[in-house]
C-alpha cells in the first residue's frame, strides 16, 4: 500500500526525494500515531516508532532510482533483525488488545502469525539488497 502512495507522491512532484519525504510526514504524523494508544500521546511518538523498528513490526529501507545510474546499489536496508518482542509491542495497540479482550485464542494465534510474516518480510528485505546489488 504505500508503494502506491510513494508513486502518487512522485506523480505530484516529479520528485523523487521529495516524494520520499512527503511519504515520511505522512506515516510520522498520520498512520503510526492513530495506532498508539491514547495514554502515550505524541509525546512517545518516536520511541513507539523505534520499539516498532527494533521488533521488525516496522522495517525501515531506502530506494533512490538515481544511484543504480551512479552505479550504486539503489536499495538500502536500514533496518536491523528484529530484537524486540513482536508481540509486546502489538498488545500496545488498541486495536490488538481489543482483539486479545475479544477473543484470546484467535488473537493468540494471529499474533504468531503476524510475528511469523514480520520475519519473512525481513527476509525478504534482505534478498531485495542483495538483488539490487552493483558487481564491481
């Protein structure tokens, strides 16, 4: 899905970097904080944003078209694996608890899944830079 809003980004500026950053405020200020219960505020807004980095809930990486002209590798993997437990940061949410209140079992069960596909899609991170990869 935000694929889809970094190409409406770069559509409206015919920026790349820019489109980027757009991209940037808009997760920053508008999706991640709607997620994080109340009690935090935007006060904690960074450090939430850190702890869904470190549990792989979030990972963070770079594409610039431009450098794979420069002859440089155009995708970079900023994201570290995850260290954190994936699903104490998800029981954090609001949306997460209200599912473990509602149904423990199912929620149990999708949370493993969840924290399953968060390691693939990590997985698959890394096979993407190494795909991107310049041979010198």
């Amino acid at each position: 899905p935000f694929g889809y809003l970094i190409g409406f980004f770069y559509e409206i500026s015919d920026n790349y970097i820019l489109s980027l950053l757009l991209m940037t405020i808009c997760v920053k200020l508008i999706l991640l904080p709607s997620s994080i219960k109340q009690q935090k505020g935007m006060v904690n807004c960074q450090a939430e944003m850190k702890k869904a980095v470190d549990c792989g809930y979030w990972n963070m990486f770079r594409y610039n078209p431009a450098l794979k002209a420069q002859g440089k590798n155009p995708f970079s993997l900023d994201s570290k694996p995850a260290t954190g437990d994936y699903k104490e940061f998800i029981m954090n949410e609001a949306r997460y608890s209200s599912l473990m209140r509602a149904n423990p079992d199912r929620a149990n069960a999708l949370f493993e899944d969840a924290a399953e596909n968060a390691k693939a899609r990590y997985d698959h991170l890394l096979r993407l830079k190494a795909l991107y990869e310049v041979e010198e």
